[in-house]
C-alpha cells in the first residue's frame, strides 16, 4: 500500500495548523514542498561545508566542488542521459528556457525563420521565443488546442516547414494538466530539421523522463517543483548544439581565457554558468533527487492520478463548476471555475478553511483567453496528499459556492 503518512512525515511544513485548520497544501504546480532531508542538507552546507566552487585550492572549496559537480551527475542520471557535460544548472526554469531563446537564436535563427510554441505554454515558453523572433526577424507560430485541452497536432504539419528552426512544447500543462504526445512532436519537428524544446516543469514530477529516448533537444525544469530548494534550475541540451551556441551571459567560471582584445570560453557547460553558481541549492537539488529515488514512481505516479481522478469526480458534482483540460492522460492538475463565483474569491474562502489552492491566470494568459475567461482556480497534487485533503477542497468550494453565490 503506498504509505502516504509516511511520506507525509518527512515534510515538516505540512505539520502546521492555518487560521486554525489542518493545513491542505494544494499549490504544488507553483511550488512544492521540501522534504527534512533536503532542509537539512542545504543547512550543513552552509553551516559547516560552504565555499565558493571551481576557483579554490583549499579544503572547503574543493569539497564543495566535488558536491556540486557529483550534483550534476545525479541530475544527469535523473534525465537520462550519460554525459553530465549536457546539464547546465541555471536560475530555474525561465532561465533556462531564456538561455535557449537567446544562444540558439544567435546561431540558427534568422530573417524569414519560424518558431512555433503551443497555445498551452507557459508565459516562460513564450514570451523569450517572442523576443528572439522580434530580435532576428522571425516569426511566431502558434499549435492550438481543443476545448478538452488536447493539442491539436494533426495541425502541426501545416505549421513546420523548412524554416521552422524551433518548436518549444510543454510536457504537461501548468494549467489543464495536458501531457501531450511528445514523441510525435519531435519526430515532425526533426523531419524538417527542427530542434525542440521541452519545458519540462511539470513533466519532470509527474511522468516518467528520458531525454535521450525523447530525443529531444533541450529540456528544462525547476528544482523548487521537484522538492528541492528554489532558487536552481536545470538545462539540458544535446552536447553538439550547446558547443555550437555563443554564451549567454559573460563573467567569471565561463571562460579560459581573457584579454582585451579576445576571450576564450570555458567549455560546456561552464560555458553557461557565469559568475558564481547557486551551488548550494544545486546539492540540494541532488538531494531531493535522492529522495524521490528512495520511493516507488510507480506507486507515487497511481497514488496522484487517484487524487486527480478523486477530485474531478467530487468537484464535478458541484452545481455550475467547469474544470478545463479534460484530456484521459494529464497529469494531477485541475483547473476549474464556478459559475456566478470569481476565482479569487473562492481562493480566499478556501484559505480560511486551511485550503491552499491557485487562482489567477497561472502565468498562461492565452489559455485564458482560449476559455474567455480572466483566470481559473487551480488545485495541484503532489506525492504527499491526501484523499482526506480532496474532501476538504471539495466541502471548501461548496462552502464558497453557498457564501458568494
């Protein structure tokens, strides 16, 4: 049986009581919890093993070093991919998907070029594509999705054509919880030479991941979504395009050599690693990977998709509640809105009642504007819920649907 309590116990936070009620921690899609280990871990580094990496020849900076590249390699093995020199750790997410837009655009984006991106996407997979495509003087093509949240990919070959240099495509939804086909994604994006990039923020805690067998060409997630700290990302990119991207950012770690009239660049990845890295939480990154490791992705994988198929059955029964992304394989995210009701109002009553949900437009403004509405509320499941904390949000909403409507 999948010890939930267990599990449960490791994350010190979810102990708490708020406004006096038993705290029901359903805001995982923005950012999860940590587990003691990975609060601990990042404590002794910085109460006994902290100092700056890659430039010292003493103890502390050795050792923290060593931490740091053996936490890439544990990243490296999490992905799937054998060459740890394809991980570039970064900000987050954002960052890495920013890092792509700019150093691949540089090289391979030009006048009359397209990039298409997917009606779905986060604002971070969209909005530094725009301003590639504004910079070089290409275009922005957009693959649309159903009413269900399915994405339409027998549209996506009218899209591609020899000009497509990117397609940037979420691995699951942030908002309708959609995880589509991927691999049929970067099959057509590489018949016509294509690289595809996979905003992975969701995906990597959701669903099962190997870059190599994807074949996809880059790959970002955020730690602080996967039960590590915030505040580190991870890149992954195939080996060969990333040496043939310029840098990013310029500083210290990411060069050779310097001088005024030229500077040599260190190789990948230090190549898009300028100045001092966030190698603290880049450990516990690793950490957290350990940790998950230590259960049964399986057994975590069917205990969330019970939540989720849980809390649309009950919340379904509410009277004028619509959920949006009704897809059969999505990951456990459910957005939803009740009539008469506005989001932020039921989030505040839920808040009251110990609930933590999301509401607003979740950073996906044009899946806003697919639906016609301003924003939606959302409640995201992670390893540590619970069928008790379903209830909860189901009898909150009712609640609100009986104050405010």
């Amino acid at each position: 049986m999948y010890e939930v309590e267990k599990i449960r116990a490791e994350f010190p936070i979810l102990e708490q009581r708020v406004y006096g009620k038993p705290l029901v921690y359903l805001d995982n899609g923005a950012t999860a919890q940590k587990p003691r280990r990975v609060i601990e871990r990042v404590a002794e580094l910085y109460r006994s093993e902290n100092a700056n990496i890659h430039r010292g020849v003493h103890y502390l900076s050795e050792r923290c070093t060593m931490l740091y590249e053996e936490a890439r390699a544990v990243v490296a093995e999490a992905l799937g991919t054998p060459d740890a020199g394809e991980v570039i750790f970064t900000a987050g997410a954002t960052a890495a998907i920013n890092t792509v837009a700019y150093s691949f655009s540089e090289r391979f984006l030009g006048e009359g070029d397209n990039v298409v991106v997917s009606e779905m996407e986060h604002h971070s997979n969209i909005v530094p594509w725009q301003m590639a495509c504004q910079r070089k003087g290409a275009s922005l093509r957009v693959l649309p999705f159903d009413d269900e949240g399915a994405l339409r990919l027998e549209l996506l070959d009218e899209l591609l054509d020899e000009r497509t240099k990117v397609v940037a495509i979420t691995q699951a939804s942030n908002t309708l919880g959609t995880m589509p086909n991927l691999s049929a994604v970067v099959a057509k994006a590489h018949a016509v030479g294509a690289v595809v990039v996979v905003d992975g923020c969701q995906g990597f805690v959701h669903s099962e991941v190997n870059v190599r067998e994807l074949d996809c060409d880059f790959y970002a997630f955020s730690s602080h979504k996967l039960y590590g700290p915030n505040g580190v990302g991870v890149l992954y990119g195939k080996r060969h395009l990333l040496e043939a991207m310029p840098p990013f950012l310029g500083g210290g770690d990411m060069v050779k050599k310097v001088t005024f009239d030229h500077t040599t660049y260190a190789d990948v990845p230090l190549k898009f690693e300028a100045g001092t890295a966030n190698y603290i939480d880049a450990i516990g990154l690793a950490e957290a990977i350990r940790f998950l490791r230590e259960l049964d992705r399986a057994e975590v994988l069917a205990h969330e998709k019970a939540l989720l198929d849980y809390a649309t059955e009950e919340l379904s029964k509410i009277e004028g509640l619509r959920i949006y992304g009704t897809t059969a394989d999505k990951c456990s995210i459910v957005s939803f809105n009740v009539e008469g009701v506005h989001n932020f109002d039921l989030g505040s009553v839920l808040d009251r009642s110990g609930v933590a949900i999301r509401t607003g437009a979740h950073c996906a403004d044009p899946v806003m504007a697919h639906y016609g509405v301003q924003g939606m509320a959302r409640a995201s499941f992670a390893l540590y819920n619970t069928f008790e904390e379903v209830d909860a949000l189901v009898a909150g909403v009712r609640k609100a649907v009986r104050m405010l409507k």
